[in-house]
C-alpha cells in the first residue's frame, strides 16, 4: 500500500493505493499519528484502495474517533467492493462517506 499526504492549512488529504490489511494498517496508523496534530478537515481518497480489511476499518475508526475532537473525516472515492465492505459492516452509518 502506498499512503500519499498532502497538507492544505488545516486539511491534510491522504491517498490511498492498494491493499488496507492487517500488514499495512499499522503503517497508515503511524502516519496518522504523526499528521493530525492541528488538523481540522482530514479527507480520505481511497479511489485506488483495491481492499479493506477488519484491520484497516479499526484504523478509520480510531481517526474518525480523534477527528471528532478536533474537526471532520471524508471518505471519498469508494470503489463499488470497499463500500460492500463499509455497507455489510455498518461502517457506512459510522463514517462520513462520500460517493
């Protein structure tokens, strides 16, 4: 998986590529850690995101939960087989999705 950031002011937008599993999740958690600090707007791209797994819905769930502190999370982008998995796990009444 590759993780692109590009930081505008307060929005920090992060692509995705690939597969979000268990192998990859700590590395998208990590640069979460370091990037939110004074973040207001974080948006997700996940357009290239080919698969999520339980793994990397606990990492969306972990930012969305830091975000409500300090601003809003968007999903954006979602392939028609990562909003199945948002849909069949609830995860798409829990987030902010946008098609």
């Amino acid at each position: 998986m590759t993780i692109d950031k590009k930081v505008n002011g307060t929005e920090l937008t992060i692509v995705l590529k690939g597969r979000l599993d268990t192998m990859t999740a700590p590395q998208l958690e990590g640069e979460l850690k370091q990037s939110v600090s004074g973040i207001e707007s974080l948006i997700f791209d996940i357009a290239e995101l080919e698969y999520i797994s339980s793994a990397g819905l606990r990492v969306l769930l972990s930012a969305q939960k830091v975000m409500n502190k300090q601003g809003e999370m968007t999903i954006r982008n979602a392939n028609p087989e990562v909003m199945e998995i948002f849909e069949v796990t609830g995860f798409i009444d829990i987030l902010n999705i946008e098609e």
